[in-house]
C-alpha cells in the first residue's frame, strides 16, 4: 500500500473509530489534521493496558500515549505536566503531598477525579500486590494512612511514614476506576462504581479489594483473539487504542485521537502505527516507515549519514544504561588497590573508540554510573565522587601493577557480549592496554552474558549497566542486598547513604547525597563507566515534531501530541 493510499484509509478508520469509541461525545481537538497518518517501526509487545501491573517496555510505551499522568522522571528529574494537575507538599510533620488534578477527563466522558487518585494510590501502596511484586513506594512494614480524599477538587493528601525523594510520581493513574469499579462490583452506573472503590479502600473492606485486585491484575491483560472489550479501551492520554492486531511478523497497535483530551499540546495527526520495525527499518524509512529507532552499528552508519545530508532528521539520545568496565571484588581483584590500578589502566576513549567505529561519537563520554551525562545531576556528581583523582591515567599503568603487588602476566577473565560490535571492540583495545601493562587477559566473552554475569568465573566486564532513577533503583543496583546488584561488594556506608536518598526531599540536597554515593562507589573500585549507550532515531522528511528523549522507558511515545505530517 502506498503511503498517499495508507493515509487515506486511515482517516476514514478514524472516522468510524470515533464513531465507535465516543457515539455523539466530543468533537476531535481542532489540532488534529484529517488524512493523516505516522507508522512507527517498534519492536515492543502490548500485553496489557494496565502498565503499572504489568511493567513492560511496550506496555510502557502505549501507556505513555493513552494515559495521562502528573509527570515523568527523565535523568533522575521529574517533569510536571501541570495540564495534568499539580503536587505540592502540605505539611512537613507528618510528611503530606496534595495530589490535586486540574479537569482532565476520560475518552468516554467520565470526569477523572479523586477515586481515579485513590486508586492510584491503593495500587502504590501494595494493596493490589502479587506474590511477585517488588516493594511499594510506601513501606509495607508501616499501615499506611488512608489519604483524604477532597471529591469536590478533585484531589487527595497523601500522609507519607517520613519524607520521600519521590514524593512527586508517588502517585498516578494507570486505570480508570470507574472502569474497575464496574467490574468488580457488577455496576452499571460510572459515579456509583467510583464511589464503590473509595469505599472499599476507605474502610478497608477486605472482600471488596479483592474483587478491586481481581480487576487490578487480571482484566486488562489483552485477550489472545485480539478482541478487546470497549470498556478497556477508555483513555485519559492524547490517544486511545483503536486495535491490536497479529501477524506472523508481529503485533500492530493502532492509535487515534482522544476526543476528550484537552491536555496542554493536543494531537495534530489522525492515526499512528505501531508496527513491526522488520529486519532492516533503515531501509524502510520513507517507504512502509516514517520513524524507527536502532542502534548504531557499522551496518547501518553509512545509510544513516547519507539520510542526514539528505534532509532526514537524525536524533541521537541515551538508552538509559552506561558501558561500564566492572571488576568481581575477588581472586586476582580481592584487594582494592589491584582493583583500582587495573581500573586506572582502562584506556576510556580508546575502548571507545575501537568499539563504536564509525559511529564513536554517538558514545557521549561519563564518570557515574548513577548520573547520566547531561542531566542537572551529572556535574557535581563527577565533580564531587572522585573519579578523576582515583582513576585518572596512571603514568607508568605497568609500575602502578607492580606497586598493588599483581605479578606480571596475573590473568584476568574478562566478560564481554560476542554479539555487540561495541563490546567485541572494546575488549580488543581493553586487551591491548592490559597486556601492555602486565596484566593477562583471558577472553571470556558470552553469547548470553546475562547469565553469564549471574554465574561468576569472570574477573572483569564490559557490560551495560541501567542508570537508576529513584533511590530504589539505587538500592537495587548498588545496594549490598540490592536484588538486581552489579557487584558483590558490601558497603554499610552506601546502605546508609541511599537510605538518606530516599528520604531526601530537596533536589538540591539529594544531588549532593548521590554524590555521595557515587563516592563510595569509587572508592571501592568496582567500577569504572566510560560511555552511555546511544539509540539513534531515525525520521522521514514528512514528519516534524517527534522528539526522543533519554532512557529507558518510552523514548518516543512520551511525546506523541507533538507529532506531525509536514503537509
């Protein structure tokens, strides 16, 4: 199908989409240009429209779409979309935030209100948690305070046990509750199933919140014949799911506007794809794609850099994770001095250099592995952990060896992923450097260097590691009990310091204790970051407004309202 072709069968879907979705409800925003269309190479699945049950980079990224919210951490920052509402701290004893919405609604007309919040809430705080859930935002040793719930603004006040660093996303609204209301209770009237929710948390019915925790978990998982219920389908974002279709190749998720949102940017175009990016998105931008996103290998850079003289427009941003050398604080590495004279061997920019090729300097260089590059956090970080006086080039890296008391040629099992360019090029020129320096380096790289990490053996890695955005994940990462550690190195001091994170209110306190942190991360010489990850987006001339931005989660759909078809 050509593209002129394709877009013309997408505004007469989203004509009968509406008509389907909202009966006589609101007209589409003014903003939204008829005949429109943007197709989207995505790689991700859609399971369920409840994201906050069922966490997956493609869940996330749909839900960035169709749901709205009071804002997103990007690099350790949170950013309030005031459209949305506002979150202000009320009183300091006992620590109290106002989650207060400002008049957004549901696409089926429903008001979004304080039961939405509530629920919200409810969620966060384990009342709906399974036997695999990971702590809540609010601690499950302390009864947590039920908040109040201020119906007529639309708002609720939230009593934390102590201060919290994440006070401002604490609280968000995956569902709708008038939708999970209805089910869980057999309610046909939307404010009456409202009202059934904020009771059953209020009084704390047992009964009640199971059927609330049913509906929670289980009822927006897609159906396997892709028919999903209507109800379901209700959006609070600036898009709504029209369809979720399979094919051999893949799933495809259709989006049309959502004519209740009234949101600060409204959406401009009439129908997005998101569709399988195939095995060569690069080539198929212009023809079956108008966006991909992938990551920059020598396949690929000579095509990418061609599109860019050719007026194609070329976003280079983070992935969210750091390359980072990370030493087993064991064996050949059990005393920190060899630790920290084979980490000021490490030849950052070369490593670089031999693994990204061509596309070098779409690695921006780093010294945190709890900052990321150009975030407000980044400068003091680096600047107060440490890093340049304790891993600064050595002058003689064979005499500083020496000096540990490694004996030349001591064999280090370096692992590495085989099936990254960028790893197989860095362990060459982190080989080079080592053996110049006295150092052994045994290739221990892994085709499934996940399970390999899990193992042990390894003395050395070049690996990714995932830049945390709330001192949980801090904890996770960098904790001595942390469930998703990258070292096994203990520190009661790093303990005691993400503790005081996570109680951390002030922005400009908390970078100080992530300084912190990161010193004592330094100090122990277990790690060594060189460079972030890139992902390269990649757009067609006739698509303006699409920005990515840095992380993990949604990169590209954050911004979906901005989107546009240059006429």
């Amino acid at each position: 199908m050509t593209r002129t072709v394709r877009r013309r069968a997408a505004a007469l879907a989203v004509v009968a989409a509406v008509a389907v979705l909202t009966g006589c409800g609101p007209a589409l925003p003014s903003t939204v240009v008829p005949d429109t269309a943007i197709t989207v190479g995505w790689n991700g699945e859609l399971t369920s429209l409840n994201a906050a049950a069922a966490p997956t980079p493609g869940n996330i990224d749909v839900a960035q779409a169709i749901r709205a919210d009071f804002g997103d951490i990007v690099d350790g920052e949170f950013i309030l979309d005031e459209g949305f509402g506002t979150v202000s701290i009320v009183a300091e004893d006992p620590f109290t935030v106002r989650y207060d919405l400002a008049e957004p609604s549901w696409s089926d007309g429903t008001p979004l209100d304080a039961a939405d919040l509530l629920l919200g809430w409810a969620a966060s705080a384990g009342y709906f948690a399974t036997a695999s859930d990971a702590a809540s935002e609010i601690e499950p040793d302390a009864a947590p305070t039920v908040p109040g719930v201020d119906e007529f603004a639309r708002a609720i006040d939230v009593e934390f046990p102590h201060p919290t660093n994440t006070w401002q996303s604490a609280v968000t609204v995956p569902v709708a509750a008038h939708v999970v209301g209805k089910r869980a209770f057999g309610l046909d009237d939307a404010m009456e199933a409202k009202q059934a929710v904020i009771r059953a948390i209020e009084k704390a019915d047992a009964s009640a919140l199971a059927a609330i925790a049913e509906v929670w978990n289980n009822d927006f998982t897609l159906p396997e014949d892709g028919g999903i219920p209507a109800d379901l389908l209700v959006s609070s974002g600036p898009f709504q799911v029209k369809e979720v279709t399979r094919a051999d190749e893949g799933q495809t998720v259709t989006l049309v506007p959502n004519p209740a949102y009234r949101g600060a940017v409204t959406p401009q175009v009439a129908w997005i794809e998101l569709v399988p990016a195939g095995d060569d998105p690069v080539g198929a931008i212009g023809e079956s794609l108008d966006i991909a996103q992938v990551g920059p290998v020598s396949a690929n850079a000579a095509r990418i850099h061609e599109m860019e003289r050719r007026d194609h427009t070329i976003q280079t941003t983070h992935d969210g994770t750091v390359w980072t050398v990370l030493l087993a604080p064991t064996a050949v590495f059990a005393d920190e001095a060899a630790r920290a004279a084979f980490l000021r061997m490490v030849p950052a920019s070369d490593l670089v250099g031999r693994g990204g090729g061509a596309w070098s300097s779409a690695y921006t260089a780093t010294t945190s592995v709890l900052a990321a590059p150009g975030s407000r956090a980044f400068d003091i970080v680096s600047e107060d952990s440490g890093f340049a006086a304790a891993f600064g080039k050595a002058d003689d890296s064979a005499l500083e060896r020496a000096a540990a008391g490694v004996a030349e040629g001591a064999t280090v099992c370096v692992l590495y992923d085989r099936r990254s360019e960028f790893a197989d090029g860095a362990f060459a020129a982190l080989r080079e450097a080592a053996g110049a320096a006295g150092w052994g380096v045994a290739d221990c790289g892994s085709d499934d260097v996940g399970a390999a990490l899990d193992q042990g053996g390894w003395n050395a890695a070049i690996v990714r590691v995932p830049l945390a955005q709330t001192p949980a994940d801090v904890a996770a990462l960098w904790g001595s009990e942390g469930a998703a550690s990258v070292t096994a190195l203990a520190d009661p001091e790093r303990d005691a310091l993400i503790a005081q994170l996570a109680q951390t209110v002030d922005v400009y306190e908390a970078r100080e204790v992530l300084a912190q942190i990161e010193a004592t991360i330094v100090r122990g010489a277990v790690a060594r970051p060189f460079a972030a990850n890139p992902r390269v987006t990649v757009l067609d001339r006739d698509v303006t407004g699409v920005t990515a931005r840095n992380g993990a989660d949604a990169s590209l759909t954050h911004s979906v309202a901005q989107w546009a078809v240059v006429p």
